[in-house]
C-alpha cells in the first residue's frame, strides 16, 4: 500500500509539472510542439514566444508517397471555447520525399492562440483527399 501510494504521489506530481510546463499564461510567454501524419504526408510545428495573442512557429511537412497529390500543413488554435480557427495552408509540391520548412508567426486579439496545433493533410488540385489529414495539438 506504501509503495502503491509513493508511486501515484510521483506520478501526480510529474502530470502536474507537465501541465504547469504548458499552460499559458500572459506573465509569461511558453513553448510547445505539434506533430502528426497520415498515409502521404507528416509535419511538425515548433511553437516559442507563445501566449494567448502571439506565437512565433517554425515547422515542416514532407511528402512520403508517390501518389500524385501534394502535401500541406497548417496551424489550429482556439481561444479556449467550441470554435476552431485555421490558418494559412502552407503546401509542398515538389512529390514523395520533398519536404517544405518554414518560419511565421501568428497574432490575434482575441485569445485565438490560447491553445495552438497543428494540421496535415494530402491534396489534390484545391481540395484536402478525404481521410488524408491529421491533427495533434501541443
């Protein structure tokens, strides 16, 4: 029972110092990261300088199947409520293997970034290939 007891101290405490680690709060700007992939195509996105209002993001996606279809990432976020926003697709279409990187930022004045994610997803032509996409939030 002593050990048993020990053990999920430990454990609560690690949840909760995992969780103080990604709150956001505005006296303090955070960092995190996102990433998925689905059948073609994964990504990431780095998030740092991070609050409710403004994030800065670095990311990538990369195209993994010679199917004909491109690849593309995006940021989600939401303020906390019901609705999601989506952000500008970032798209790579250079096929299988190319993959794009890059560096953006993000602002809103309404809390749209308290909590932020990432999107991927295989296209084709303007139109996302249905069951091709994934999503994971940091």
């Amino acid at each position: 029972m002593g050990n048993t007891l020990k053990r999920l101290s430990v454990t609560s405490f690690a949840a909760a110092a995992i969780f103080a680690t990604t709150t956001v709060t505005d006296a303090s700007a955070a960092s995190g990261g996102a990433s998925c992939s689905t059948t073609g195509a994964k990504g990431s996105l780095t998030f740092t300088n991070w609050s409710d209002n403004y994030v800065d993001i670095s990311g990538w996606v990369k195209d993994t199947a010679a199917d004909g279809h491109h690849v593309a990432i995006e940021l989600i976020s939401s303020n906390g409520g019901e609705n999601l926003k989506d952000w500008t697709w970032h798209h790579e279409y250079d096929g299988n293997g190319s993959t794009l990187t890059f560096s953006t930022h993000a602002s809103s004045t309404d809390n749209w970034l308290r909590y932020v994610g990432v999107s991927v997803a295989v296209w084709e032509g303007d139109k996302i290939v249905s069951g091709l996409t994934c999503a994971d939030w940091a």
